[in-house]
C-alpha cells in the first residue's frame, strides 16, 4: 500500500491514473446515474401506462355494457314498434271489415225493407182477394139459393 501510495504521490502516475481510472470512473457513474434517472421515468412511464391501459379497459368495458344495454333497448324499441305496427294493422283491417260489414248490413236491410213492402203489398192484394172471393161466394151461394127453391130461371 505504501508502494501505491508512493506512486500516487508521482504526478505522472496520477496524470495516467486520473485519465485511465478516474475519468472513466466518473463517467460510467454519470452514465449509471442517468440509467437510474431513466429507469425512475420509464418506471413512472410503465405505471402512469399500466394506469392508463386499465383506465382504457374499464371504459371499453363500461362502453361495451352501454352498448349491450342500448342493443337490448333498441331492440325492444324495435319488437314495440313491430308490435305497434301490427296494431295499427289489425285495426285497419278491422276498421275495413267493419265498413264492409256496415255497408253490407245496409244492403241488407234496405233488400229486408223492400221485402217487407212487397209483402204488406201481397197481404192488401190478398186482402182485396180474399173480399172478392167472398162475394163471389156470397153471389154463388145466393144463386145457388135461388136455384134450388126454384126462382125464376135465367136463360
């Protein structure tokens, strides 16, 4: 040790020393300094990134959720409007029959009225009929009366 001492003490050794040992030295411990600086930032780096992924994942999760609640809104939307259509379908089809129906009954009974007349028109026919044809039974009865007791004879 007294030996490195002494040579220490020798300007030009220390010269050789300071620029072969000491100056490298002195660089790779900036050099590891820096490393460590850069490895703190790329630590915070890595985290503020493993944040900010997991941050992004939950949003796609919670935008993938809303999106299945939106599909399945939609798609009830979707079935009620079907369903609304079909309604509104059905009610026009029976609003349709329903004047077919209207209109129908009115033939009907407009024919059932016509009807009626002609029958109250047979029954006064018949009616006038039936007092002819009494009449004339009244008339074949009183001629027959005076046939029979032997009234004059019309020739």
């Amino acid at each position: 040790m007294q030996m490195i001492h002494e040579r220490l003490q020798n300007k030009v050794e220390v010269l050789w020393l300071t620029e072969h040992v000491l100056e490298p030295l002195k660089r790779v411990q900036d050099q590891q300094l820096k490393a460590q600086v850069n490895e703190e930032v790329l630590q915070k780096l890595l985290a503020e990134m493993a944040t900010s992924s997991t941050r992004a994942v939950k949003a796609q999760q919670s935008v993938e959720s809303v999106a299945k609640d939106t599909r399945a809104s939609l798609d009830k939307l979707m079935q009620d409007q079907k369903n609304k259509a079909d309604l509104q379908t059905t009610e026009k089809w029976f609003k349709q029959c329903s004047e077919r129906t209207d209109k129908e009954s009115k033939v009907q009974e407009a024919y059932v009225a016509d009807l009626r007349t002609q029958l109250n028109q047979i029954k006064q026919y018949q009616a006038g009929l039936d007092k002819k044809v009494q009449v004339a039974l009244r008339f074949i009865d009183w001629f027959t009366d005076v046939k029979l007791k032997g009234g004059p004879s019309v020739a």
